[in-house]
C-alpha cells in the first residue's frame, strides 16, 4: 500500500443501458472492475471511486446510476474489490453488493502480467407500484410494491503488456428473470460476454497520453453493444474523454496516478 488514492466523479452526459442487462456498465470509462472482475490488478494502490450517472433530468423518476467501490492489491499477487451499486429507471430499482476476488502473475521481466478474477453479486429488484398511476388500472400491476432478491456472478481475465490492455470477461453467469407476475413482459437477463481493449499512447516527458480503446459486448440474445472511448490524460491529474455508443458522451476525472 504505498500510494493512497481518492477518485471523485461527476459525469457530465448520460449513456443508455445495454438492454438494463448491465445495469452498472455505463460507467465502465471511470470504474472498469464493474464489467471485469481481473481488472482491479491493474493499481498498486487502494481505490476508492464514486461514480454517478443522471439522464432526463426534467423528467420524474428520471434513470440514475450510482456506485461506490473499494479495490486493494495485495503484495502476495491477489487483491479485492467492493462495490455498492444502485440503478433507478422509472419505477424500478436494482441495488446491491458485489464482492470480487483476482490472482494476477507476472510473464516475464518486462512487466507483463496477466490476471484472473471472480465476483458474486446480490440485489434487491423492485417495482414502486405506488408511483404508477395509469389512466386504466391494470389488476395485475396494483397492489403494494414488489420486490425480489437474487445473486449472480462473473469471470474474467485481464492481460496487460507496456501500453496495451486486454480483458475478456463473461457477467450475469446466473440468468434470472424477476418473477412478479405470470407475464411475458417481465425484465429478464442473460449471460452477456465483454471484450474491453485499450491502447496508451504517450509523450517523450511522461506529461501527457491519448488512451484510445473499445469496449464489445454480446449477450446470450445476440444483442450486442460498441463502445468507441478516446481519452487525454493530462499530468497524471486529470483526463477529458469522449465516447460513442447512441450518441456522443463527454466525460472528464480528476486523478492521482493512471501513466
């Protein structure tokens, strides 16, 4: 634990969900442990990030994602990851608790090293059927508010040589679909399977660096999703971004180490 390290995030635009899927993947750019489990081998230092993410903002019950997470490496090549998350489109909420575990090894002299990582989940879904209120009353949507709770779990393993990163990882290892009412409209997910590649381009002093990379994702459904990110890391203190999925997303984080 040499270097302590404090990330306060405040994100400026909105993405859309992969199919509410990933629930917590649309702030991947900021908090990568969240889609790959092997990922938090990547700092020699204790990571504390809080993330928010806010769309719609004139409107009630508008989608908000947060989340809060602690990652700690240790010196004997194994390391944990905890993250409190919490999602709300309309008026549905999904929050929980995910709990990660990664091994990582060194390839050679040069610093290149490739890790593994596991992490279960717990969440409490649930549908405020208080704040519906539609012109016709549905008998099947009335009542109190519902809720259910399930666990799930992920895989994945991160490579990393000089300035390019690699990690495939395989998330909602456990399919549910909530089980509220005998209807085909019921929220469901499968398994979905992410690809996340990224390449650090930097200057001669160390002062500066582009951070291209994308992010592929396809689950069970073939539903698929493209991320394309470009990052510039400026002295080691801040990075500006910009991301394309649906539409373009600027995004900014003050920071301590990433060079």
């Amino acid at each position: 634990m040499k270097k302590y390290f404090l990330t306060i995030v405040m994100i400026f635009a909105g993405m859309l969900v992969f199919s509410q899927d990933l629930p917590f993947a649309r702030q991947y750019m900021f908090d990568q442990t969240l889609l790959n489990p092997a990922i938090g081998s990547r700092n020699d230092f204790i990571t504390i990030k809080l993330t928010g993410n806010q769309q719609w903002t004139q409107m009630p019950r508008n989608p908000l994602s947060q989340t809060l997470s602690y990652n700690m490496k240790f010196i004997n090549k194994m390391g944990f990851n905890a993250a409190l998350l919490n999602d709300r489109y309309g008026v549905i909420n999904n929050s929980g608790l995910k709990l990660s575990y990664f091994y990582y090894t060194k390839l050679n002299t040069k610093g290149d090293y490739i890790s593994f990582g596991a992490s279960v989940s717990g969440y409490n879904y649930a549908i405020k059927m208080s704040q519906l209120n539609p012109a016709t009353p549905d008998p099947q949507l009335s009542g109190d508010n519902m809720n259910t709770f399930f666990m799930n779990a992920g895989i994945g393993v991160y490579y990393e040589k000089d300035k390019l990163s690699l990690g495939l990882s395989a998330g909602n290892l456990v399919p549910y679909k909530p089980s509220f009412a005998n209807t085909d409209l019921e929220p469901s997910q499968s398994r979905t399977y992410t690809l996340y590649g990224e390449y650090r381009i930097k200057n001669e002093i160390n002062t500066m660096a582009v951070v291209p990379s994308l992010l592929f994702s396809i689950d069970e459904l073939r539903r698929k999703e493209v991320n394309i990110n470009t990052k510039l890391i400026i002295q080691n203190v801040v990075w500006f971004g910009v991301s394309y999925r649906d539409a373009i997303t600027l995004q900014a984080q003050a920071m301590h180490k990433y060079l």
